[in-house]
C-alpha cells in the first residue's frame, strides 16, 4: 500500500508542474499581450517613432521569458536552467505560432533564429533566478 500512496504522490507532482508550467507560460504570453497593447496605443496617439518598434518587442519579450521562466523554477528543487530554457523555448514558439496566424504563414529566418536562441538563454538565466529567489525567501 505504502507504493501506491507513493506513485500516487509522485503523479500529483508532475501533473502539477506540468500545470504551473503551462499557466506559467500563457501568462507571459498574456502580458506580451498586454504590453503589446499598450504600446500600440502609445505609437498611435503620441509622437512615438515607429522605429523603436523592434526594441520594444525584443525587451518585452526577454522580460516575459524572465517572468515565465522564474514562476515555472520557483518551485523546482533542481535543474533550474534546464526547466528555464524548455519555458523560454515554449515561450518563443507559441509567440512564433501566434504571430504567424496573425502575420499570414510561417518565416523563419536569422531573426527567428535569434529570438529562439535569445529565449533559451534567457529562460535559462530565469530559471536559474527562480531557484535561488526560492531560497532567499526560506532565509
């Protein structure tokens, strides 16, 4: 009896982070979303050049794999960075799909290229970051 308590426990706790993962990334994707937003509003109704366009999107981007990757880790005991770079790249591949609904077919070029490796390395760092803001907060 004392196994299948055991498998039992141990079930819960993946279907678990699996769930935090999956909440994890849609609100990042939510508060692109949101961001994006605000932003487009910002370029339309003030004098906000159009060139910083690309900016903006690449740093809300890093901030939202940071976000997702950091809430996802924030429970993990280990392997931190590895959890971080699997957030990151499901953060830039549903952005990727979304984006290519919207923008009207797949492209993938050096600049795709760029946001998956950039989203890796940075839910990786994320990660690492949601580890150790996990225990500084048992201090």
């Amino acid at each position: 009896m004392y196994k299948n308590e055991s498998v039992a426990i141990k079930e819960t706790k993946i279907q678990g982070s699996f769930a935090v993962f999956f909440k994890a990334v849609f609100a990042s994707v939510l508060f692109t979303a949101a961001v994006f937003l605000v932003f487009s509003l910002l370029v339309c109704y003030t004098p906000l050049s159009c060139e910083c366009i690309p900016f903006v999107s690449l740093f809300v981007m890093v901030l939202s794999v940071l976000l997702c990757a950091s809430i996802v880790c924030r429970n993990a005991k280990s392997r931190g960075y590895l959890k971080g770079a699997l957030a990151g790249f499901s953060y830039v591949f549903i952005i990727y799909l979304v984006s290519a609904l919207w923008g009207g077919g797949l492209y993938f070029n050096a600049y795709s290229l760029l946001l998956v490796f950039l989203g890796i390395f940075v839910g990786s760092i994320g990660g690492i970051l949601g580890i150790n803001m996990k225990d500084r907060r048992r201090r």
